[in-house]
C-alpha cells in the first residue's frame, strides 16, 4: 500500500493555456461592449456585432455559468486565473478599472442569457458610473428584470484578501478558506445539475473547483479541514462531496502525493457519489429502515457512477481514476464492502483514501435515524476501532495526521481547567490543534467580538477529556463558522 500512496504517476494533459485564451477573449469582448456601448446606440450594426461576441463567448466556457472575477491586480474566469503578460496588462488594468469604478468584485453570467438582457445589463454597468451607485446596482438589475446576469458587489465577496495585508494572517487564511469552501458547494451543485441534465460530468468544471483547494492545502493551511466538520441540512449532498474532496487531499499530501495526483484525487473524490443521480430520491432521503430492494438500488451507485464517466469522451488518467474511485469507494480491503466482486482484487490507492474519508465524514453527518451525528473525535474513535479492519492503515493514519487527534468542533478540557474549541488541525502536533478559548479556568468567558485564539495550543497544556455535545450549551457548529 505506501508504494501505490507516494508513487510517481501520469500527468493529465493541461488545456489550461487554451482556457486561458477563451477567458482573455471574454475578458475582450466585454470591454468592446462596453466601449460601444458609449460610442453607439443600440442599434447600430457595429454595437450588435459586439454584442452577439460577447454573447458567443459566454455560450463557449465551460459550465453552466461563466464567472468573471477581479480581485486587486488578479482577473479569474471560472476559477482560473488569467496570465498579466505584457500583452495583455493594459487590457487587464482596463477591467479593474471598470469594476473598481462600481465597487464591483465578479459578474456572473448565467445560461439563457439573451441579446436583449445583456444590452439591459450593458446600458445599467455604463450608467453607474461611481462607487455609490454600483452598490446599488445589484438590486437595480433585479428590479429591471435582469436575471441572468448577477453583479456581485467588491465588499460581498468575503474575505478573499491579500496575504500582504495587516490582517492576522490566521484570521485571513480562515476567511480564504470560508469562501473557498463556499464556492465549492455552489460549483459543486452546478457540477452535479449539470451531470444529472446532461448525462456526462463536467470534469473540467470539477477540476477548477478542486485547484485552489490542492493549492490552500499544498501551502500547509489546513482551515479548509477545518471547514469540513461543519454540517448543513440543506447543503449535505454538496457539502459532503466537498468535504470528501478536501479530506481526500489532506490525506493525499501527508502520504507525498504530487500535485498533479492530488488534482486527479480531487476531482475523483468530488465525484465519488455520482452514481446517486441514479437513485430516486425518496430512496435516498427515506428516514426509515430500508427495503430489500431499496437497499439494492443504493448499492448500485458505484456502477452508477462509473458508467456516467464511461460516456465522455477519450480515456485519461483522470476519468480512469475517477471510474475507479466511484466503483471501489465503498469496497472495504478485507474483502467487504460493495459491490461485491467474483474474483477479489487489489483497491486503487486513491479509492482507499476517498474511501476513508468518506466514512469519516458520513459518520459525523446528520441522519434521521441517529438522535444526534459522532462529533469527530466518536468518528475518529470509531473508524480507527470497529471500523478499522475495513481500512487500508496507511490511509487511517493519513486521516488521523489530517484531521488531528482533537478534529475540529471538538469541546476541550484541558489539565489547567481552560474549556477549548477544536478549530483547525495543527499538522506539526495533532495533539496541539489551532483552537478558541470558551472558558477559562477562573470562569471568564472572552468576549465574542474579540475572540481569544491559540494558534496552535502552547506547549504545557494538554487536553484530559473531551465534552459531549450535550455538556456544552451553545452548538459548536455556529463557532465553527464565525
């Protein structure tokens, strides 16, 4: 097993340059309306023949919406950064230009966009010429019936900041993060409608998603795992495939995956739940005990999932790693587990990684036939015991290097009598994680404005037990998510 973990393996090929180049072109053309916008009326053929550009550039990105984001000196298109070279550093500083003129941060434009909307849209952009009015202009394009196009105000995009800035730099890594993981579960919903309209996964869309997560945890900043022990109702679907992904990774770097495998661990990850498109959902969300042939079709998913894959295109090492993952993710080493095989045969490396913290993150889950989810630390506890023959070692202790031995939204008590929350793991010590104070030992509780933060916790304190949730009154979670 550590041999399959650390080996060298294959390169996907990167067409990250020619979506950099569409992204350029988008970037193009939306100046070129803009500029005719002001030259012409819209009538005119020179204006309708930017616009109709325009309108072809959007229909080409990927995904079922395009992204336009400016933040300081960098412009991203649907994730990716675009390169400044000399070439295009005026065309770059014109666009900032625009937006910092509206305290604009992104432009979202959605499927059905239509000439008529984006013109509407063009005329109200144009119009709000100063910082004032683009705070207002958000609501003036709802209010006109502009719905396709979604201006995002500068001081609405959380707090993605530069890491130069007077900020505490752990207070600015958790904001990254927070809206890291945010936009995660949004591209991930789009990823899976779109999959579930279309019948192919868009694997590039996935992969934009999944690059800064790599990125955030290859610098050694582990908020994002963090952010995975927060659990929402409403969001499980897509938050549990993020959370998976970001586990995934962690894992992936304590065992000394390069990136390139990391991306490709990922996205599979991602997508490992495919096959549940497949599932009606009154299977899937049944509170009771399942039927025999219910059970039967949750079993499925794994083919499911695999045979989604199959239908794009070409073979590369990423789709094979994402088929292998969705069929095995759910098969235990010790022969257990489903589907369950004829003749049995070695897991992919990358499956016993997702197939761990998958575990992981579904025991800490809400479910209807639990009175309450494990905190981390019953999962961990449980995972490691009960469930630890099911589980490749080295994978179980990569998952414990990750989430730390105290995992976030853990209630501490230490040998001096401070009551802590578990907030980030601390990769140098897991038995240190990066935590808030909730109480100190003379019963002061810091002011929640001014959070009290050890980052990581000293040396000379060490934790004797941990709480119960019930113990502690206020819901870790919302904590979690200051």
């Amino acid at each position: 097993m550590s041999e399959g973990m650390v080996g060298a393996r294959g390169r996907v090929p990167d067409d990250d340059g020619q979506e950099r180049e569409s992204g350029a072109r988008l970037v193009t053309r939306l100046l070129g309306m803009l500029r005719s916008a002001r030259l012409y009326e819209e009538s005119n053929q020179a204006y309708l023949q930017q616009r109709d550009e325009l309108l072809a550039s959007l229909a080409g990105t990927e995904g079922d919406e395009t992204t336009l984001v400016v933040m300081g000196e960098s412009v991203y298109v649907n994730g990716l950064r675009l390169r400044g070279d000399a070439s295009r550093i005026a065309l770059f500083r014109a666009l900032q230009e625009e937006f910092e003129g509206r305290a604009l941060g992104a432009l979202r434009f959605l499927p059905g966009l239509r000439g008529d909307e984006l013109s509407a849209f063009v005329r109200m952009f144009v119009a709000a010429r100063t910082p004032e009015l683009g705070e207002h202009l958000p609501v003036a394009m709802t209010e006109a019936g502009i719905l396709n196009v979604i201006s995002v105000r500068a001081r609405d995009m959380g707090s993605e900041r530069d890491t130069e800035s007077d900020e505490p730099a752990a207070k600015g890594e958790r904001g990254r993060a927070r809206e890291m993981f945010q936009r995660a579960v949004q591209g991930t919903r789009s990823v899976l409608m779109r999959t579930e309209r279309t019948g192919r996964p868009p694997l590039r869309q996935a992969r934009h998603l999944v690059q800064p997560m790599v990125d955030s945890i290859m610098k050694n900043e582990f908020s994002l795992v963090g952010l995975a022990a927060i659990k929402e109702y409403d969001e499980y679907t897509y938050a549990h495939c993020v959370n998976v992904s970001v586990l995934s990774i962690a894992m992936g770097q304590v065992l000394g995956l390069d990136r390139a495998t990391l991306a490709n661990l990922g996205v599979a990850a991602l997508l490992h739940d495919l096959g549940k498109l497949e599932v009606p959902l009154e299977v899937l969300h049944k509170p009771g005990k399942l039927t025999p042939e219910e059970w039967s079709l949750i079993q499925r998913h794994p083919l499911e999932g695999v045979k989604l894959v199959s239908r794009l295109p070409g073979l590369t090492t990423l789709t094979l790693d994402v088929m292998r993952i969705a069929f095995e993710h759910h098969m235990h080493v010790d022969g257990g587990g489903y589907p369950r095989l004829a003749t049995r045969r070695p897991m992919l490396a990358l499956s016993r990684i997702v197939a761990v913290s998958d575990c992981y993150d579904a025991m800490t889950a809400h479910r209807a036939y639990r009175s309450r989810p494990f905190t981390g630390r019953e999962a961990l506890e449980h995972i490691m015991g009960p469930e630890g023959a099911h589980h490749d070692p080295a994978a179980l202790w990569a998952l414990v290097r990750s989430v730390g031995l105290f995992p976030a939204g853990s209630v501490m008590v230490t040998a001096s009598g401070h009551e802590l929350l578990s907030l980030t793991p601390n990769p140098a010590d897991p038995y240190r994680p990066h935590c808030r104070v909730l109480r100190h030992p003379d019963g002061r509780i810091p002011d929640p404005e001014t959070p009290e933060l050890w980052e990581p916790m000293p040396a000379g304190h060490h934790v004797t037990r941990v709480m119960l949730p019930e113990e502690y009154p206020v819901p870790t979670e919302l904590l979690l998510a200051a």
